[in-house]
C-alpha cells in the first residue's frame, strides 16, 4: 500500500490524489485494487480545514 495524508475538506482531496499518483507513476508502481480512505478525525469537532483523511492505494 501506498498512503498519503490530505488535510482540509474532503472536496479539495484531488491535488492530494493527484501528488500521489505522480509519485507513484514516478517510482514505477502500478495501482492494483480499489483506493480506501480513511478518516482521522471529525470535522464536526475539529472543523473542516482541519479534517484529516488518509487516502490508501494498493500498488504492485
């Protein structure tokens, strides 16, 4: 699994895909299963800017 971590609301997560994704064509993965997110906190406690999500990719 590849990870990475977008902070602020769930709508702005493409650029955090979008890093991933270069990273991983970059270094010669290749995605091979369904992307999982998951969330870390509740923006209903913490407010939407501070929303954590951890965004996981199968790779091979």
């Amino acid at each position: 699994m590849a990870k990475i971590i977008h902070k602020g609301p769930y709508e702005q997560c493409q650029p955090t895909y979008e890093k991933l994704y270069n990273w991983l064509e970059q270094n010669g993965w290749k995605i091979i299963g369904p992307v999982r997110e998951v969330y870390l906190n509740d923006p209903s406690g913490v407010g939407m800017e501070e929303a954590l999500t951890e965004i996981f990719v199968p790779i091979d």
